[in-house]
C-alpha cells in the first residue's frame, strides 16, 4: 500500500535533551494512524516536524514519496492540541483567510466552507465574532479549518478534548468520512479508548523512543494472555479432576475468568467445563486493552 | 509572497476596519480642533466684567483719554478725592486712578496711585500701566523737543543675510529657520510614527501567541513570512492614519476658522496691540516663509524621508516584534525587553533636536550616518541640505543593518512564538539566535 507520510529515522535534539530518538513509521493511504504516548513523549515535537514548524536534525520525510518540502504545508491539514484563532475576527472572515494561507483562492475556499458550515448546520455563524462562541463551538470552526483545502494528510492533536459526546461523535464521523474518502489521518492521542475505537495501526513513543508499533487487532493478540471470560448455569465443582489445565483468576456472577496453561486449547477447556456438569452460556477470549498495554510498556520503559 | 501579502491585508484591514482605529483617527484631529478654540478662547478673553475707573489726572499729560483694555471704562474728574471717595462708596466706580504730579523728565520711574480696596487683574494692571506709559513718553518726548522718529531710529534689527559661494541654491536669513522647523516636525514625527506602531506590531505578535493561533499560522507560512506580513500590514495602517490627519487636520482648521470666526493661526504669538505696520510685515514674513518652503528640496527632503522612515521603521517594528515573540502574557517582561529598543530611538530624537540647531556638528554628521540613530536624525538634517556623501552612506549603512536587524528579529520570532512559559531574558534570546531550524 502507498504510504502518503513516512518517517525514517527521525531524531531532534534541543540543546540538553533528545525530543525525538530514531523514530521512524509509515502512515498508508486511507488510513487512520495513532501516534501515541504519555506527555513529554515527543508526540508534539514529531508533529511539528512532520508540519514543517521546526526541522529534523536526522532522518529524512517523505510526504506521497517526494522528500518534505515548503509546499507541503498545503497538502497537510494540523488541528493542534491548543486550539487558537482570532477572537476579535468574524467566523466566515476568518475561516476565509485561514484557507488562502493554505492556498486556496478565495471563491473556492467560499464555495467549500459554505458546504461545511452548511453541514455542521452553523452556516448561521457566518457573521459571528469567535469572541461569541462557546469552547464547543470554536472546536468545530477549528476543525472546519484544517480539513477546508481537502488535504492529503490530516494531523489532529487531542481533537476530541473538551468537545461534549454529541460534538465528539459528530466530529468522529467526520474523520471517518474523510478516511473512506481516502484521506489519511495522524491522530496524536493518550486516550486509549478512543484509539482502540479509530485507529488501525499504531506507534507508541515514551521519551522520544519508540516502544512499539503495528497492526492494533495484532499488537492486542501478540499481548494477550491465555485469558478467557465463560458466562454459565449450574454450580461449579472446583474440587472435580476436570480442573486441570486453567487456573480460575475470577469467579463471579456466574462468569468466570480463567487462564489457561501454555498446552490447554480453548476446545479442551470448553470440553472440560461441560464434563463438569456446566450449561456455557457464552465464551469469549479476553485481550488486554491498548490501555493496559500501554501503562505496562511505558512503566517498564521508565524503570 | 502572495501569503505575505494575504498576511499584510489582513493585518490592514482588521486593524482599518476596526470602530477604534475609525474612532481615533477622526477624533484625534476633531480633538485637536477643539483644543486649539478652546485654547483661542481662552488667549482671547480676560475678564469680561465691565469696571468704571475713575481717573484723577491733576497734570494733564493724559490729555483726557486714556485707552486700555476693553473691560475698563475710564472717566476724567477733577474733583478732589475725597468727592471721588464717596462715589467708590456708592459703588459706582471700583477704584481711583490718580496722576498727583507730572513725572520727572530725567526719571525712568513714574508711580502713579490707584485707589481701591478690590484688586486689579495683573492682566489689566500691565495695560494700564503701558497705556500711561505710552502718554508719559510723548509727554517727555514734547518736553525734551525730541522727534519720535529720531528716537525710532536709534534702535536697529541686525540681520545676518546668509550668500552662497559656489551653491546655485538662494539661501536667506529665513532658510535656517524653516529648515530647522521642518527638520524638528519631521524628526518628532518620525520617532512618534515608530513608537506608536512598532508596539502595536508587539502587541499583535503577542495576541497570536497567547491565543495560541500561531501554531495553527506556522503550520501553513513560514514564520518570517508572518512577521514580515505582520510589520507591513500595521505599517500600511500609520500611514493611513497619517494620511488621513494631513488632510483632516488643515481642512478642520480652516472649517474652524470659517465657524467661528476665530484665526487660529494668530493664538501663538499675538501682539497685544498691532500696529497696522506690524500687521503688514507679519503678512510679508508669512509670504517670505511660503517662499522658503517653495524653495526647500522638496523632490529630494519628500522620497528620502520616506525611505528613511520605512527602513527606521522596519528596523524598529522587527525588533518590537521579536521581543513581542519572546514574553507571551506578561506585559511587564515586555517593559523591560522593549528599553533597548527605546533606548537609541530615544537618543535619536534628542540628537535630532540639537541638529536642529547644529545640523553640522560633528555629533549630528555622525548620528546620522549610524544606523538606528540615522532613520530620525538624517531626516532632520535633510533640509539643511547635507552633502551627498553622507546621505549615501548613511543610507547604505540603514539599509545593510536593517536587513541584519530583521533577519535577526526573524531568527528569535522564531523560536519565541513556540515558547511558552520560558522567562525570556537576554542570553536567552541571543541563544534563540542560534537555534537550527
């Protein structure tokens, strides 16, 4: 698959520590990309990077595989975590002016925002100065902003901080929208959940190192411990032979978490429980959350 | 370069379009107006209470007329004082003036007695005093046998008449002084304009700092493309303002003079009772001045005045900006950051004013040929007809360490819009200097 942005052995030093340490990963087309990490990992220092703000002391970026260049900018929309525009400047005004820095002229960047306002249902907002508009609001201005010029790569930092679960949501389709449109999205986050939720693949930074990366369905498998959840009917006869083989962590509820030992399958356990006289109502293998992962690779990192 | 210029219209409009700067502009010059009627008024009248005086002349010299300001009424009487007394009881007079004995010829001092126990205004005592002055000089210039004219003769105006050698330029006793006029207008003006914008140019960088736009602008424009567009946009606006006053403020002028009927042009030095003659000459000398002025090198004093100001100003609003970058909130850390950017515009204006009086002493030669100091002090000696020399390396100087200022200026914006709750301190921003991209 075409990569739209690749990094290879990125590094940034300031002058008494290392921002980014030989950071290197690909972000294919259409795909949503998760850049995560604790703060202070690098995220923001990479994100910079890659939007042209400071320069790489190593390693080279590739934006649809021609080396980064001035142009770039325009082919990369960047939502920042700290979201900032005029306060004082009217909504249509400013959206207007933002989109020409990004290189549109001024009847198409019209033409499209009205299409986005229009969608957002804010074209009403037009004339209003951002001074006026709740937090809410402003995030859908911001994002309206970045995503105008139909980039080829979208950068969002923390974009559903602060928004309330309707905004949030909304915002959230809209990325996918825009992903089956074939845009590519770097999403730069420390919310697991939402990661798990949107992202396909992912790299983990902890002090501008990278701890791991892939596919996250196979990162959550290469993870996972042997653990089971068994829903059932009927009582459990704990001291009956047929409990070799798992150890029962839980029992609770009528569910059960059990891990099983390296030679037990799952069949071989199902077949046990049944022998013990058990009615399984449901069966289903537990992977650890990208949150769990997380916290326990950073941790061992930092030690 | 087109983002620049999207950068500078913008920065112009916002400002242009805004109900203050539209407030200030046009109140600015209607204040003006109304200080200088109020100030007029104010010259104009003293007190306005009509006071009967009555004048006891026992020698005659005022030959039964004397003539003051308008508010005091005098009356002759020959009756003793205690009769006029009794009027002043009445309260129809509010004092005596009397004259017990003519005045010694060969005396400078003559006291003559004013009855009352109400003060005069200082205002009216000195114009009774000079109006009784006047009578006693005819008096002694009769008893004397002495001709007025002669008298008038005695005193004579020295005027050095200045005449070139090998200059074809016709240089009078008046060049100097409206040179220096222009020179210090222009200079003040200079340093205003600078001051004035190159904050506002601070304060804009601060804003975008603060409410954290900047990321988003640096994201799609280089951030020297940003500031460039920045210091431009504000520069457009001083110049819109100015242009506005230059013909706002005379056309008022001339609306003022027209309403009210006031000659505003005459509040400065009013002579307290011209002569028709001096009125006369002072016409004469307002043509003499309109033909200096005609003859001032205006092609050359005009462009380069203006390009002095667009590099003084570059310089200037760069490093205003730069410090602008460095504080973020604080506007106190801005206080201290600005005082070496005050300190040679401050220097300038002062320099300027001595080369008003000197424009060829060697510290106004020198300061207008230095950078920073040139953009105000060459400017000021510009009428003075400099020579061509000096001209040209001061403005080659100007124009190399402009660029140096701003590319600098542009190195620490750099790096200070990004920077945030670091104290900026001097070192620091010499460190940002040499940061790599």
């Amino acid at each position: 698959m075409e990569s739209v942005l690749s990094l290879q052995g990125i590094v940034k030093k300031y002058h008494n520590h290392i921002a980014v340490n030989n950071i290197s990963f690909e972000v294919e087309k259409g795909t949503i990309f998760g850049l995560l990490g604790p703060n202070g990992a690098g995220k923001t220092s990479l994100i910079r990077i890659i939007t042209r703000i400071t320069a790489a002391d190593e390693g080279t970026i590739l934006i649809n595989g021609e080396k980064l260049h001035g142009l770039h900018p325009e082919k990369i929309g960047y939502m920042p975590e700290e979201r900032g525009l005029y306060k004082k400047m009217k909504v249509g005004e400013q959206l207007i002016y933002l989109a020409q820095l990004k290189g549109l002229p001024y009847r198409e960047a019209k033409q499209k925002l009205t299409a986005w306002m229009k969608k957002f249902d804010i074209l009403s907002w037009w004339d209003k100065k951002i001074s006026d508009l709740s937090k809410g609001m402003q995030q859908k201005v911001q994002f309206i902003a970045t995503v105008v010029h139909e980039p080829a790569l979208i950068i969002l930092d923390e974009p559903f901080s602060g928004l309330d679960p309707i905004n949030a949501n909304l915002i959230k389709d809209e990325i996918f929208a825009l992903k089956e449109k074939g845009t590519s999205i770097l999403f730069s986050t420390h919310r697991m959940e939402q990661v798990e939720e949107i992202c396909e693949k992912i790299i983990l930074v902890n002090k501008g190192h990278k701890i791991l990366d892939g596919n996250v369905q196979e990162i959550k498998q290469s993870f996972k411990e042997n653990l089971f959840s068994v829903k059932y009917q009927g009582i459990l006869d704990v001291t009956a032979p047929q409990t070799t083989g798992y150890t029962i962590m839980e029992n609770k509820n009528n569910t059960l978490m059990l891990k099983l030992d390296s030679d037990t399958s799952p069949n071989m356990l199902l077949k046990k429980l049944m022998e013990n006289g058990l009615e399984i109502l449901h069966f289903n293998e537990v992977l650890p959350s990208l949150n769990d992962i997380f916290i326990k690779q950073v941790e061992q990192n930092n030690e | 370069m087109s983002k620049i210029w999207l950068i500078t219209q913008r920065e112009y409009l916002s400002r242009v379009l805004n109900k203050t700067f539209i407030l200030t502009t046009l109140l600015t010059p209607l204040g003006f107006m109304i200080f200088f009627i109020v100030l007029g008024f104010i010259m104009n009248t003293g007190s306005d209470k009509v006071k009967n005086i009555v004048v006891a002349d026992r020698t005659g010299i005022l030959e039964g007329e004397l003539k003051s300001r308008d508010n005091l009424v005098f009356t002759f009487s020959d009756s003793p004082l205690d009769q006029l007394f009794l009027k002043y009881e009445k309260q129809e007079v509010v004092g005596i003036l009397e004259l017990s004995s003519a005045p010694d010829t060969m005396q400078k001092k003559y006291n003559v007695q004013y009855y009352s126990d109400d003060q005069l205004g200082i205002d009216e005592i000195f114009s009774i005093e000079k109006a009784i002055g006047k009578k006693v000089r005819n008096f002694k210039l009769k008893a004397q046998n002495l001709d007025e004219n002669i008298i008038a003769s005695l005193d004579t105006e020295v005027t050095i008449e200045p005449k070139t050698i090998k200059k074809e330029k016709n240089i009078t006793s008046l060049t100097t002084i409206v040179s220096s006029v222009i020179g210090g207008i222009v200079g003040y003006a200079l340093f205003f304009i600078i001051l004035l914008y190159g904050s506002q140019v601070m304060r804009s960088v601060m804003e975008e700092k603060i409410n954290r736009i900047i990321e988003v602008l640096i994201s799609s424009v280089k951030p020297f493309e940003l500031m460039m567009g920045k210091v431009m946009g504000v520069g457009l606006v001083g110049l819109t303002q100015i242009g506005i006053w230059i013909i706002l403020i005379p056309s008022l002028f001339f609306l003022g003079t027209l309403i009210f009927g006031i000659d505003l042009n005459a509040v400065p030095t009013m002579p307290a009772s011209g002569a028709a003659e001096e009125v006369l000459n002072q016409q004469d000398k307002i043509i003499q001045v309109l033909a200096e002025l005609k003859g001032l090198n205006w092609w050359k004093i005009l462009p380069l005045t203006l390009i002095y100001f667009f590099l003084g100003y570059f310089a200037y609003s760069a490093l205003f900006a730069a410090v602008g970058s460095a504080v973020g909130e604080d506007i106190n850390e801005a206080q201290s950051l600005t005082m070496p950017i005050m300190l040679p515009l401050i220097f300038a204006v002062y320099i300027g004013f001595s080369a008003v009086q000197a424009p060829d002493s060697s510290l106004a030669v020198y300061a207008s040929m230095t950078p920073l100091l040139s953009s105000i002090v060459m400017p000021v000696r510009l009428p003075f007809d400099p020579p061509v020399w000096q001209i040209i390396i001061s403005l080659v100087s100007l124009i190399i360490f402009t660029i140096f200022l701003v590319w600098m200026a542009g190195r620490i914006y750099r790096v200070g819009i990004l920077m945030y709750g670091k104290k900026a301190s001097f070192k620091e921003l010499g460190k940002w200097l040499f940061y790599k991209d």
